[in-house]
C-alpha cells in the first residue's frame, strides 16, 4: 500500500463517552495522522480522557452549536499537524470499510473537496432508514478538505450537524465529489430515538431539517447494505451495544 500523506480527523462531541466514542476513535486512529477532539463535557464524562488515549489533541470548549465548535476543530487540526487533508466527523460516525480504502485514493489525487453518503442507522445499527428525507441518495454532504494555507476559506453557518468546514470558492473547486460512504449512529438505539423526538418537539420549525420533521412518521427501513460484520466489531466497543458482535458471527 501507498503511504497517504498526513490527514487529520477532527470529532465533535458531547457527552459521547458512554455512547459511541470510542468505536469511532478506534476507527480513526487506524486510518490518520492526527486526531482532534473539541469536548463540551467539562470534565462531566470520560471523553476527553478515552480521546487522549487514541492520542488525540483535546481541547475542552462549551460549545452550544456545532457551528461554535468545528471551527476551533479545523484551526488546531492545522496547527497540530499541518495534515493535506483534514476529515470532519461527529462522534457518532463510522466509515464504511470500503471507504477506508477509498481514502488512499483521495489522498493521491488533484481534488479539493471530498463528500460522503450518510446512511442513518435506525431503531439498529444492522437498518437503515430510507423514506423521505432520511434516504441515502438525499443525503450527500461535504466531509473532507484540503487544506490550502494561502487560500481562505469560509465556515458553516447552519446549525445542523451534517454542516462541515467548506473552504472558500476562490481557488478551489467546490462540488465534493462522493466518494465516502458513512454509518451514522445517533438514531440506531431506541434511547437515542425517544430522546432526539422530545428534543424536536421543543423547537421551533425554523430550526428543524426536513429530517427532523419526520422523526415520529413510521420509518420505512431496509438491511445495512454494506460489510457489517467489520463495523460490529467497532460497535461492540459502545456502552450500549456490548453483544452486538456476537449477533453478527453468521454474517461472516
């Protein structure tokens, strides 16, 4: 295999220890050069600790919006390790196994901004959801950046979490070209789902993403389409999934 040049992962989170941290954590630390972590628990659970095992940079900032905190992220990720590429992720995500390999690809190559399919696991991380505005296909977002010094670059201003640092137009192309695929876990346990369903209701419409919206409406769902096992045993590493390999071993 090729040596990539550096890449640098950042993670936001917030009270993600007991959740899926450290699955995420174990992904990276196979696949960077360098890992930050910006932390909102002020100490209130083992995250920043878990992160500085993986050797991660961790800076404790209490963020109210992931806009506040992916900022900071990119700027220490430049500064710590001067990384090609940098590659924002919540603490809640994994890449799919092919992704990895797709990696080296991105690394090699002329582009400036990679994007990624988001798969929303749902109720399990063996489904996805697939209806309205949780389906894959409508679900694209810009995740990886080369880093060019002298060129400016610009930031979210959403409040959504699938917002991630995009660098300025000048200079730079500005299409992501799809070429990640990710797992996102923050629905895939029924905890998280009645949870997020009496955040939502407490906000306001302006506030909510079509997806959101929806979380309540009956989910139409279908089989994780990729390699699981792999990602099982990740997730067996969270707190609320500790058979979730065993479950699996037919699969292999």
């Amino acid at each position: 295999m090729i040596k990539m040049n550096p890449l640098a992962v950042t993670i936001v989170a917030r009270n993600e220890a007991e959740r899926y941290l450290e699955p995420v954590l174990k992904q990276v630390e196979q696949y960077a050069d360098g890992i930050v972590l910006i932390d909102n628990t002020r100490g209130e659970d083992k995250a920043a600790d878990m992160a500085r095992g993986y050797g991660a940079k961790v800076i404790e900032f209490p963020y109210d919006d992931f806009t506040q905190a992916r900022p900071i992220a990119w700027e220490a990720a430049i500064e710590y390790y001067d990384p090609l590429f940098i590659l924002a992720l919540d603490a809640d995500e994994l890449l799919f196994p092919h992704s990895l390999e797709s990696l080296e690809l991105v690394m090699e190559s002329e582009l400036d901004v990679i994007g990624a399919t988001r798969y929303h696991a749902f109720y399990s991380p063996f489904q996805v959801r697939v209806d309205g505005a949780w389906n894959p296909s409508y679900n694209h977002i810009p995740v990886m950046m080369r880093v060019r010094p002298k060129v400016p670059y610009t930031l979210p201003t959403s409040h959504q979490s699938g917002d991630r640092p995009r660098l300025s137009e000048e200079g730079m192309s500005m299409t992501p070209l799809i070429m990640l695929n990710i797992l996102h876990l923050g629905y895939a346990h029924p905890e998280d789902i009645e949870h997020k369903h009496k955040t939502v209701a407490m906000r306001s419409d302006d506030n909510l993403s079509n997806r959101h919206k929806t979380i309540a409406t009956t989910p139409s769902l279908m089989p994780l389409p990729y390699n699981f096992p792999k990602l099982a045993q990740l997730i067996a590493l969270s707190p609320l999934w500790p058979d979730i390999a065993v479950q699996t071993q037919a699969f292999e």
